[in-house]
C-alpha cells in the first residue's frame, strides 16, 4: 500500500507531464512493490507471486482512482463546481470539456467509460512489474554460487 501510495503521486505528475509515460509508472510500482517485499521476507518470490504483489499493488491504484473518480462526480453534480469546473475548462481553453460539463449525466457516463481501461492498463503493467522483479530476483539466486 505505501507503494501504491508513491506510486499515485508520480502518476499524477506523469498525467500532467507526458501521459505515455503513465502505464511505464505503474510498471515501475509492481517492480517496486515485489523489490519492497523480497526485501523483507528471505523465501525466493515467484514469478507468479511478483505478478500477484504487481496486481494488488494496481488495484489499489485503480480504487484510489475510482475513489477520485466519484468525488469529482459528485463535485461536478453541484451547479457551484460545475461553474468553477467550466470556467478552469475555458481558461485552459478545452470546449470539449466545457461541452462535456453541460450534461453531469454524460459527464460521469463518460468517466465510467474511461474507468475500464484504465482498470486494466493498472492492473496488467503492474502486474508485468512484479513479473519483472521476481523474475530478476530469482536469476541473481540462481546465477550465485551455493
């Protein structure tokens, strides 16, 4: 958790930075997650157990988002952040987001929809980072002389 908890302050400054760089940050949380724990337990993790660690750590970054998610909806449903939404959107000078905020209905259908890909674009690279840990663990176990 206290990588996931990381790992959501460097995914939001790569959204705002260079959003491509998104999937290649939550890799880097299940990589980061499998190395935090292989560093406090000595059995060797598998590489199904990286991926394991990699999923849990995604989906606890996915509910935070879900989370988010929700208050924003619940914050655009109000005609005050709907107002104060809007007009950050034009001073950024996106309409479609203007456009978008004049049916909060459409609005939150739309953040739904946005939701499943992201569900498993967060859960499938962490994983892929776990995979990626444990796999480099075990190969520096193997490779040492016993």
């Amino acid at each position: 958790m206290a990588v996931a908890a990381f790992s959501l302050i460097l995914l939001c400054l790569a959204f705002v930075l260079a959003p491509p760089l998104g999937p290649l940050v939550l890799c880097g949380a299940g990589f980061a997650a499998a190395k935090f724990y292989k560093s406090r337990n000595p059995a060797p993790l598998t590489t199904g157990g990286g991926a394991f660690l990699g999923l849990m750590t995604g989906l606890w970054l996915f509910l935070v988002m879900v989370v988010s998610a929700a208050v924003l909806a619940m914050y655009v449903s109000s005609p005050e952040g709907r107002d104060l939404v809007m007009k950050a959107a034009a001073m950024q000078k996106m309409p479609e987001i203007a456009k978008l905020l004049d049916d909060p209905h459409q609005f939150v259908m739309s953040e739904i929809q946005g939701l499943v890909p992201v569900f498993f674009i967060a859960t499938v690279s962490a994983a892929f980072g776990g995979m990626l840990a444990a796999r480099s663990s075990t190969r520096r176990h193997s490779s040492q002389p016993r």
